[in-house]
C-alpha cells in the first residue's frame, strides 16, 4: 500500500554524465527521489531537463556517475549488466514513448516476451498474457499485428508488456507524447485504474493533463529534481 | 521457438526479395564449396575403385612412367617374367603391349565405313580380360581383335568381320599390316575418351609391330593372403630396371599430378565460403541495425544480452540452413555439368569421375557454410547488443 516507510526506489544525489564527443554533459546534477509503493508519480519538465535519464537510472536501465539508486533495497551500483536486467525483468514495467512493440509479433505475442524471457511456461505466459491485455482492455485484438492496431491500442499492448511479469514499478516516459489527446486521456484513465489496484507508477511526461492526474508530481529542471 | 526468434523468422517472411537474394547467394556459394570438395577426392576416389576392380594390385611399367604413359617399352620381358613369377605370392602376370595402329575395315565390309582410323592397339594374354569388358562375341584369339563397342559402331563392324591393322600413321605409309578378324567387341575401362582402341593377342602385336619380347606394362595378381606392398618390395627387388607400383601408390602419383585441381578447388571453396560469410554477415548487419530501436527496448525490459544475440543469430542460421540446402541439390546440378565438360580431358580414362558424390562432402560443405553464417551473424549481433541502450532508445524508430 501506498506510504512512507515502505520505499520501492530510492535515489540520492544522484549524477549522471555523458559524452558527446569530448564535452562532457552533465543530465542530472544531484537529483534526489523515493518512490514508495502504491505511488502514481509524474516527473515533469521542459525537454532535456533529464526526465528521462532519472527514468533510467531509477529502473537500472542506466546507471549514475554518483550518488546513489537502491531499488527494494539493492544498491543498483553494485549491479552487473546481467543482474541488472534480470531485477528490471521481474520488477520493473517500461513503457516507451514510441512503444517500440516488437513488429512481426501480434499483442500477445509482444506481451509474451518478458514472460518467456522469464521462462513462464508455454501455456502459463499465454494465459497470463490474455489476461494482462484483457485488463488494458484489448482481448478483442490478441492475435494482431502492431501495424494493425492505433497508435492508443500499441500503447496499451506496451503497458500490458510492462505488467506482464508484475513488476513492483511501472516507468512510463513519454507515454502519451505519440498520441492524441482523446488516445492520451484514456491511457491516463488506465494508468489510474492500474494504480487503484495497486501498480505503482513513475510517469515522465510533457502533458500537463497526465502529470494532473497523478498523485504526485516533481520537476526536474536542469538536471536536479524539485517537488 | 523463443517469442523473440519467432519475430527473426517473420522478418525475414516480411522482406521476401531481401531473403530470396541472400538464400540464392549463400546457395550459389554452399554449391560452389560442395562441388570443390568433391573435386578435390574424387578423381583420386574413382580412379582407385577403377584400379580395384580390375583384380590386379600391381603394375610393373618402364622406369619412371606409369601404364599407358608413354610408349616406352620393357625389353627382354619373357625372361623378367620367369623373374616376377618366382616371387611369393604373384599369382598371375598380365603383360600389356600398347602402340598406336591404323585400322580399317577389309574390301568387303559395309558401305561406308571403310576410312582408315589411328587408334591404340593393346596386345595382351587372350586370358587377361582385366583391360576391357566384353559387350559382344569373344576375346581375341590369333590372328583376331577385339575392337571398342565404340569404335565397332563407327565402323559399321562386329564379330566375323575383318580388319586391316596397319603400325604405321596410314595404309600407305611405310610399315606392317596384318588383316584380322573381328572376335568380339567390348567397353575398354582404362580408354579415355577419345581412345577406341583395339585388342589382339600379345604374340600379333609383337610381331606386327617388331617389338619382339617387349612389353608396355604388365599387371600382376597377388594371392590371397599376401601383403601387396610385400610382393611389390618383392618383385622390385628381381626385377632390375622397371617401375612396380601398387594401386595405391598409382592413385599417389595421380592425385600429384593433379595436385593443381586440388589447389583450385581448395582456393575457390575457401572464397566460396568467405563470400557466403561475408553475405550473411552484411544482410545481418543491415537486418541489425534497421531494429536497434527494438533491440535497446528489448535488452531495457530485460531480456539477457546473451538471448538477443541467440536468437539474432538464428536468422543468420535460418537463411544458411535455407540457402545451404537449396545449395546442396545445386551442387548435385552443377557437378553433373561440370563432369561433362572435365570427362573430355585428354588422358584421363573416361570411367574416372571428377566429381564422386560423397555424402560427406556434401554435408561439410553444409556444416561449413551454416557455421560460418553463424559466426558472420554473431558479429553484428554482439555489437548491437553493447551499445548504449539509453540513447537508441529515442533514436530509433521501431
């Protein structure tokens, strides 16, 4: 349940640099953020401000310069790639914003993936995976394509993907920034109902409707995070 | 099949020129190396059942040269032969004379067929059949021949009817004639090509041709239980100044003198191997880098680096196992052509096969092509995988 005292991702000072030839660019400058269970957290700011770099670090896709990211309580610093992937496949839900579905499989193949690689039985992960697609509302378009479905229906197959295995976190970044506004309006209304019963979220996003329907909102501007 | 290498297969249904161009590539090349492995064994292979089926495991021939290489002759042969057949374990002598002849049919034979022709005669033991298999009448007596089925069609002649043998280039030419009858016709298993030669008894086509007790080469049988190499050290060392070789040992100096085919055969499987790598790795590439945007997605949900690049690979292994087996049945094709235009080489016996269908050529060809697809997929696949999953992220498109 959602709460102090019971922290999913916690994130402290966290830096990140990058190199774009021999410049080194700074993403975030000390940014600090708990994620608690149960939370619907919006993480706004103007283009560049490091939204999604903080996405990426709290998910362990990415890792800091310095600082620190303990997610359920593992200091992902320590982490190798591989140990890594492995926490972000059983505990972290990703939704991208170009949802990048997987184009010669059908939705339920696509939210299959993160089972098999989980290795959920044949039978298990398909039932599962209707299950999850059934809940985003999409069990009349099981078996198509990603160039069959609307820009909203492809978002909602990734966020069915991203609950595939029930990950504690879901990370969304820019999930509603490919589509339009009625499309976007309905995935927020999901992402509400997801969080009812109990998915925590952690949406970066431009939209201003979506970061209202949040429970929670912080601002990353030039790279430091303010509430 | 892995959810991830299912999407690998149905890429490449979805892009069927892309695919159909590399699978005829990599079939073209699995062909080519196929047919150059069976060129590399198979003139050794067939020439040495040839040998062995003739029943006789070892040659003696003039110093240096190997039978029908030359026209050189061993002289004062009734008397090496005594020699040959006092060794343990020889169990018959086959001596061999072969000289070029000019034949030609009598006054009264068909309408038509009476132009002199230059062929190769071989005089041997009417006993010794081990140069030819009789097609029709019988082996040659005295004073008859036997001609090759080829040659007795040509000439419009068979059993009873009468030649002329002539030793020298023409009839009128300076030289020994004897007018024979026709024993027999048969298939001549040494013959190349273009050789349709003739067969008389030893003793004719030593007197026609003067070369009285010489021989060109002669054949020996070795007993059961004997050691061919012993009797060939055995024979050599009675025998003085001539060359005794084994089957094997023929086979050894063949496969020398056409070490130059096995070179191009071993250059050209090889290029044929670095082109189907090359291919495969290239298609990859491009196949890779058009998805890098799934990929960083697919290694961000976290699926194992070692699975992605897995099931990468199989479509790599996929277009191989497709193109190499289009390949195979390729090679087949091709041999088959190729073995046409080879057979005519100047001599060689026409029974010698370039190309032996071996199962297991055919196979390492396969194996080779499938595994160096495999690496050449590996490649672009482990580099894709190693990039930064952060910035493809928002670079690529899916």
């Amino acid at each position: 349940m959602r709460g102090a005292g019971n922290p999913i991702v916690v994130a402290r000072r966290v830096t990140r640099d990058y190199w774009k030839g021999r410049a080194r660019v700074r993403a975030l400058r000390g940014a600090d953020l708990t994620v608690e269970k149960g939370d619907f957290l919006a993480v706004t700011g103007p283009s560049g401000s490091g939204k999604s770099t903080l996405l990426h670090l709290l998910g362990g896709v990415d890792v800091a310069t310095s600082g620190g990211v303990h997610f359920l309580g593992r200091d992902l610093a320590r982490l190798t790639v591989e140990e890594r992937a492995a926490l972000r496949l059983r505990e972290v839900g990703l939704v991208f914003q170009r949802f990048h579905l997987l184009p010669m499989l059908t939705a339920i193949e696509n939210v299959e993936l993160p089972l098999a690689a989980a290795r959920v039985g044949r039978r298990e992960r398909r039932a599962r995976a209707a299950a999850v697609l059934e809940r985003v509302g999409l069990a009349d378009r099981l078996r198509h394509r990603p160039s069959e479905l609307s820009g909203g229906q492809c978002q909602r197959v990734a966020i069915a993907r991203a609950l595939a295995n029930d990950p504690a976190l879901v990370l969304a970044d820019e999930p509603t920034g490919e589509l339009d506004r009625a499309t976007s309006r309905r995935v927020l209304a999901l992402f509400q109902e997801l969080n009812a019963d109990g998915t925590t979220l952690v949406v970066a996003t431009h939209d201003l409707d979506l970061a209202a329907g949040a429970h929670r909102r912080i601002e990353v501007v030039d790279g430091t995070t303010r509430p | 099949m892995a959810v991830l290498a299912r999407n690998s297969i149905r890429e490449l249904r979805h892009r069927p020129l892309r695919t159909a161009l590399t699978v005829a590539g990599v079939a073209i090349s699995t062909a080519m190396l196929a047919d150059m492995l069976m060129l590399g064994g198979g003139i050794q292979q067939s020439f040495g059942e040839l040998l062995e089926s003739r029943g006789y495991e070892l040659r003696v021939a003039p110093k240096g040269t190997l039978p029908f290489d030359t026209e050189a002759t061993i002289p004062g042969w009734t008397a090496l032969q005594e020699r040959i057949e006092g060794v343990g374990g020889v169990e018959r002598v086959a001596p061999v004379l072969a000289m070029s002849v000019s034949v030609e049919v009598e006054a009264d034979g068909p309408e038509g067929s009476r132009g002199a022709r230059r062929t190769l005669a071989v005089g041997l033991d009417p006993e010794n059949r081990g140069l030819y298999v009789l097609v029709r009448g019988d082996g040659p007596g005295a004073g008859e021949v036997l001609v090759d089925s080829r040659l007795g069609e040509a000439m419009g002649v068979g059993p009873d009817d009468r030649l002329r043998v002539a030793t020298a280039s023409g009839f009128d030419a300076w030289g020994r004639t004897a007018s024979v009858r026709v024993s027999g016709t048969g298939d001549f298993v040494f013959a190349t090509v273009r050789d349709m030669p003739v067969a008389l008894p030893l003793d004719d086509l030593q007197a026609l041709s003067g070369l009285d007790d010489q021989v060109s080469f002669a054949m020996i049988r070795v007993g059961d239980g004997y050691d061919a190499e012993a009797v060939r050290a055995g024979i050599a060392a009675v025998a003085g100044r001539v060359e005794v070789v084994t089957l094997a040992g023929i086979s050894d100096r063949l496969d020398e003198r056409l070490s130059y085919f096995r070179q191009v055969a071993v250059i050209l499987g090889s290029v044929s191997l670095f082109v189907a790598a090359l291919l495969i790795g290239t298609i990859t590439a491009v196949s890779v880098s058009e998805r890098l945007g799934i990929i960083a997605a697919v290694r961000a949900i976290g699926v194992g680096r070692r699975r992605i690049v897995a099931d990468l690979t199989l479509e790599s292994v996929v277009l191989c196992l497709v193109g190499g087996g289009i390949g195979i049945g390729l090679a087949v094709v091709v041999a088959g052509y190729l073995e046409s235009i080879l057979s005519g080489l100047p001599g060689l016996p026409a029974a010698v096969r370039f190309f032996v269908l071996r199962p297991g050529s055919l196979m390492t060809a396969y194996g080779l092509v499938i595994l160096s697809g495999a690496v050449a997929g590996l490649v672009p696949s482990l580099r894709a995988t190693r990039l930064e999953v952060t910035s493809l992220l928002h670079r690529e498109e899916p």
